[in-house]
C-alpha cells in the first residue's frame, strides 16, 4: 500500500500541471473506450483475430486499439461501429496556460491567445 501511496500523491502533483493534466484526461478517455471494446470481445467469448476478421481489420491493428493507439481514426470508427458504438470528434479550445506549456517560447510570442 505505501508504493500506491507514493505513486497517488506522485500523480496529484502532476495533474497541477495543465498540460499533464490534458494528456492524462486524453489516456483516461482513450483507455474508456478500449474498455467499451475488450467489454465486447469478452461478452461474446471473442479473441482479438476473431474479432479483427469480423471487422475486416488486422489483428495487429485491433492490439493497438484496445492499448489506446488511436492513430487511424477510420479504423476506430470500423471497430466501434461494428460494436454498436460511433466516433464523436469535437474540437475544443484549449486555456492560455496550456498554449504557453505546448508552444515553444519564439511561438508563444506570435500566438493571438497569449500575446
């Protein structure tokens, strides 16, 4: 229990950084929807080929997936419509302090945000 201490109290120091704290809401997010995914694969007694076959999509690619890589949005999207789920993207401003944090300081200058 004192390891899980450390690594609580290591990650609330962490979350006051509103960069950090974007990247890790980012993770939780990726993470509840391959969640959503492996839910799926376990209620109907599936192995990632299986599914991947049924799909239409490598099993490499469905690996990847359900471990958060999202790097091919139409490959989530097969996935997820296939499961009875559709993506939903939205664009969303992000606060003053987190362009500071992202840009490099010879940006941030120019930036219309922050100057």
């Amino acid at each position: 229990m004192k390891g899980l201490k450390k690594v609580d109290t290591h990650l609330k120091k962490k979350l006051k950084d509103p960069y950090f704290k974007e990247l890790y809401e980012l993770k939780k997010q990726k993470l509840k929807i391959a969640k959503k995914i492996i839910e799926y694969r376990i209620k109907y007694n599936l192995t990632q080929s299986q599914l991947a076959e049924r799909i239409g999509i490598t099993q490499q690619h469905l690996s990847k997936i359900e471990n958060g890589e999202f790097s091919n949005i139409l490959t989530l999207e097969k996935v997820l419509l296939f499961i009875g789920y559709k993506v939903k993207i939205t664009a969303v401003p992000l606060p003053a302090k987190i362009i500071k944090r992202v840009l490099p300081p010879k940006i941030t200058k120019l930036h219309p945000q922050i100057a």
